[in-house]
C-alpha cells in the first residue's frame, strides 16, 4: 500500500502541473489532432477511400506518430531533465518517498497522459465516422505497450543523453523523426523500397503502427500480428529494465553531487 499512495501522489502531481500549464495541455491537443485531419482527408483523396475508411487508417497511425511519441517519449524526457535542473531528485533523498515509487509515479501519469490522447484521437476520427473495428482489448494492449516503450525509452535518454532542458528539444528531433517516418507514422510504409521495409523491421515504432492498424482498422486479431506483437512486448519490456537501471544510475549520480 505504501508503494501504492506514493505511485499515486507522484502522478497526481505530475498530471497537476500539466493542467496547469494550460497553453502546453492545448498545444498537445491540437498537434494530434491537426495531424489526424491532414492524413485522413490526404489518405482519402490520393487512395481514393471514403473518408470514414480513410479516418480509420489514419487514427492508429497518428496515435502512435504524433501522439503518443511526443507525450510519452518526449514528455518522460522533458520530466526526468526538468526534476533534475529543479534539484526535485535532491529532496526525493531526503524524503520518505521511495526512487521506485518515483519511477512508476512517472510511468502512471504518462500512461494517463497517453491513454488521455487515445480517447482524443478516436473521438476526432469518430465525428467523420471511423469506428474501431477489431478487439478492443487487443488494441488496448498494443497502445499500453506502446506508451511502457516510449516511456521507458524516455527514463534512458533523458537521464543518459540530456542535461537540460534545451536538449530535449534536439535529442527527440534527432531520434525520433527519423524513426516515424522510418515507422510508417506518416509515410504509408507500403511506399517504402524493399531496403528501407527491411531496415523498418528493427524499429519498433513500424511494429507499433502496424500491428494497430492491423486491429483497429482491419479487425485483424492476434494470430495475424503475431509477430509484431511479440516484437513489441520484448521491446516493451527491455526498455522497462533498461529505463530502470538507467534512472537508478541516474540517482547514484546525483547522490554523488
């Protein structure tokens, strides 16, 4: 229980502080949103879909490119640099609260956070008559797996690579970019040459996208995204060990300081 109230406290005040800084919480709303309209009326007039059909493709897509990258992966890096130049980390040590409870206290609120954006997205693709057509539940999982990658991939690069809060900008631009148009996040990846489709294959944010359109579009089930799924579940949860050890180094370090 201990663990519990604390995991809880730490995200309360994370999500708090989002909801205060309103101009921020309106810029994440927009950006996903203006994404999902230019994809969706792009993909209904050059595949020639009717747009509810086109609005269906576009959602997973933009969910996992535009979303749930920026909020999750960018957002934990922008958290974990922040906490530090605040010197909050410092008071963590003299505090009760224990650095695992800080660690998924994080996680929660940005899975609120990339649960929040989930909601948005279908809800603006739905008012142009988009529905979900697979197993709820299965997407679901895809989209929790998604934000535990971003997530954990964001407790690496923010207390390895970045120092301030400068960096974030710069280190999510020369990472990420790359991976989402790598990804298919708004380049269909049926476009892509055979040698780009192969390297896609070693980038997770391919399999993310795929496999959701695959449910949420095509009602596809878990024997057809067989292997972008295990994909997806290994790097989910490497990137959990790897954010793990990556932020308990991160506070020998500052103890240090």
């Amino acid at each position: 229980m201990k663990y519990w109230r604390e995991t809880i406290a730490v995200s309360r005040r994370i999500l708090t502080e989002l909801l205060r800084r309103r101009r921020s919480l309106i810029f994440w709303c927009i950006f996903p949103i203006s994404v999902l309209i230019l994809s969706g009326f792009i993909l209904a007039e050059r595949a020639k879909l009717s747009t509810s059909v086109a609005f269906e493709f576009a959602a997973p897509s933009t969910l996992v490119g535009a979303a749930l990258f920026f909020s999750c992966l960018g957002g934990s890096v922008a958290t974990v640099v922040a906490e530090r130049e605040q010197q909050t980390l410092k008071r963590l040590f003299v505090s009760p609260l224990s650095g695992t409870s800080y660690f998924l206290g994080i996680f929660l609120a940005h899975s609120c956070i990339g649960m929040g954006q989930t909601l948005l997205i279908y809800t603006i693709a739905a008012f142009w008559g988009a529905s979900f057509q697979g197993s709820i539940l299965l997407g679901l999982t895809i989209i929790l797996m998604s934000i535990v990658a971003y997530v954990g991939l964001g407790f690496i690069l923010g207390t390895q690579l970045a120092r301030r809060i400068e960096d974030v900008n710069a280190l999510v631009a020369a990472f990420g970019v790359p991976l989402l148009i790598l990804g298919g996040a708004f380049l269909p990846a049926s476009l892509f040459p055979q040698t780009l489709l192969n390297i896609a294959k070693f980038n997770p944010i391919y399999h993310m996208n795929v496999a959701l359109v695959a449910v949420s579009a095509k009602g596809e089930k878990i024997s057809d995204i067989k292997s972008h799924f295990w994909f997806l579940l290994v790097f989910a949860l490497v990137m959990v060990i790897g954010g793990w050890l990556s932020y308990r180094r991160m506070l020998i370090v500052e103890k240090k300081l």
